[in-house]
C-alpha cells in the first residue's frame, strides 16, 4: 500500500501552494531582496529559504518540535536568536550605496551561496516555522495507514519542492523588476534600505511576539 494516496498528495499540494505564495515573512525578504538586489540573489536567498523546510520536515518527524514547542524557554530562545539574526541581515543591507552593473542587476559584497545559506538558516531558525509543520503536516497524515513519521518526512519533502519553485519565481520577477529600477537614478540605494527596513521589522516583530 503506498504511504500516500492521489487525495492526499493533491489536496496537501494546493494548500500548500496557497500559504506559500500567501504574503508571509519569506515572501518579504525574497521581495525586498531580489528588488534590491537582483534576479540571481533573490532567487538564491528564496531556494535557500524554501530547503530550510527540510530541518522542519525532519524535526516535525521525529517529534523534536513537539518538544521545542513544550518548552517555553527553548521556544523564546529560538525567537531571540531567529529575531537577531534577521536584524543582523537588515543592519547589513542599509549602507549599501546601490551601485548597479551593466547588466541592471545590484553589484552585491555577497556572493550566491553566502545569500542562499542566509536564506536557509532564516527559514531554519525561526520557532515560528517549526509550529506551522507541526501544526499544518499531521492534517494530511492518515494515522490509519501507519508509517505517520514516513507520511509526515514525504509531505514535508513535497511542501520543500513546491516552495523551492515558487520562491524561485517570486525571487526571478522581483529581480527583474529591481533591475529595471535599478536603472533609475538612485532607486537602488532605498531599495537596498528598504529591504534592511524590512529584515529589521520581520527581526523585531520576530522577537516581541507573544
């Protein structure tokens, strides 16, 4: 017997479909930082985002996050720490001078990778993602079936695919649309600002919420 079956698999895909092109944290940063700083890095820092899923799967699977959320110091503690990270990444972005290439897209001091590893540990940090697999993975788990950890680890791998791509394209355009702006006197500076101010916000929003 197959672990999932097509009703599962398609009803957990369109809604998982739906929360992520929904307007959320991950959507704003890979917004502010593919307008800010390009096609090529918004998409890196939003595939890195959509793979942080992956340690949500894993913690979600193996009831780890079940235990973190039972733990009000564990849980505040991960706020603390996702929260000052995302600051950190904000208080970065705001002396950028927006210098653009020929290409229209942002000269940037990070490279490819270093964005795509920001992207995964901003996802891989944040407590308030590790609720939303443990709250969100079980509604589709059939318990009848058996095998609930190997149901969760494949809806889990599924949300990550999905994510990857829709990211990836939410990342494409707003690098397209920042290189165009780019272009315009000096709209690369405040949309490199902008997107300090919106990292500093989601950090601060983050780490003050009940």
């Amino acid at each position: 017997m197959a672990i999932l079956d097509a009703s599962q698999v398609l009803g957990f895909l369109a809604a998982a479909m739906l929360i992520t092109v929904s307007p959320g944290p991950d959507n704003l940063m890979i917004l502010s930082l593919g307008l800010s700083r390009g096609r090529n890095f918004g998409m890196a820092f939003g595939l890195g985002c959509a793979l942080g899923c992956l340690s949500h799967t894993i913690l979600a699977a193996l009831g780890i996050s079940a235990a973190i959320a039972a733990s009000p110091a564990l849980f505040t503690g991960l706020k603390v720490a996702g929260g000052i990270y995302l600051v950190w990444l904000g208080i970065r972005a705001l002396p950028s001078t927006g210098s653009v290439r020929l290409d229209g897209t942002m000269a940037s001091p990070e490279s490819l990778p270093m964005l795509f590893w920001r992207g995964l540990l901003a996802n891989a940090v944040n407590p308030k993602v590790i609720l939303f697999f443990l709250a969100f993975l079980p509604q589709f788990v059939d318990s009848g079936k058996g095998a609930v950890g190997g149901q969760m680890a494949l809806l889990g791998l599924m949300f990550t695919v999905q994510a990857c791509v829709l990211f990836g394209l939410i990342g494409w355009f707003a690098g397209s649309l920042g290189g165009w702006l780019g272009r315009h006197g000096r709209a690369g500076v405040w949309l490199d600002r902008t997107a300090g101010i919106v990292f500093i916000s989601l950090g601060l929003k983050l780490m003050v919420e009940g």
